[in-house]
C-alpha cells in the first residue's frame, strides 16, 4: 500500500486533481481567486460546482463565499489529505461516508473549524463575592 501513499503515485494524483481544481475554479468561478494557507482559492462558484460550503479537490479550494479563517484551516488538511492519498482520495472519502460526523476525513480535518460542530464554549470563572 505504500506504493501509494505519500508516493510519487499519489503526488502524480494530487497534480492531477489539482489542475482539475484550476480548471474548473477558473471556468467556473465568478469571484476572488487568491492563494491562502496554501491553498488556491476560487470563490463566486456556482453552488452546483461544489458540495456542502465548498469542496477541496487537490491544491483547490472551490466555494462561493465560506472563506473564514478556521474554514481555510479545515480545507488545507483536506490539501494534506489529496497529497497523501491521490487519486484514491475521492474513492476512500465516498466510503468514510456522507455524515460528515463519522467521515474520518472530516473528523481529521476538525468538525468545529469545518462548521460541522459549534464551537464549545470555555466555561467562564466566576469570582465568588469575598466572605466577611
């Protein structure tokens, strides 16, 4: 298996799907195209070019406008993931599953930074009143 895990195998399905990404980011894409966290990143997408709040195919980031910070953190393990995986990627992600709870790919990526959780929010301290 490792013939096709951070391989040049896999790297080859990543450049792959990467142009793919481009391709379809700049036929599609009628937004800002920028490079963030590594990523090349195609906003204005039509919300049939890609599923749920974007999708990362390779080095591509394809959304119409969920560009946040932790979003771009998210989607560039998904790069990291493409890069490891290749062209298996696709294939192994439609088997983890469409919940993206029990999608190991989703849950590697961080559910909370993906929008899939809400944040938990820190318990704040509270000060007690001093005892006389």
């Amino acid at each position: 298996m490792s013939l096709f895990l951070d391989s040049p195998v896999s790297r080859a399905g990543y450049y792959f799907a990467t142009a793919v990404g481009l391709t379809w980011g700049f036929v599609c894409s009628t937004g800002k195209v920028e490079r963030r966290n590594g990523l090349w990143v195609f906003t204005g997408m039509p919300k049939r070019a890609f599923g749920r709040g974007g999708s990362c195919v390779g080095g591509c980031y394809l959304t119409d406008s969920n560009v946040s910070d932790d979003i771009l953190e998210h989607e560039a393990v998904h790069k990291r993931q493409w890069q490891r995986y290749g062209m298996l990627f696709p294939l192994l992600y439609g088997l983890a599953g469409r919940d993206p709870l029990k999608n190991r790919f989703e849950i590697e990526a961080g559910l909370e930074k993906g929008g899939y959780l809400r944040r938990r929010r820190r318990p704040r301290k509270t000060t007690r009143p001093a005892s006389s």
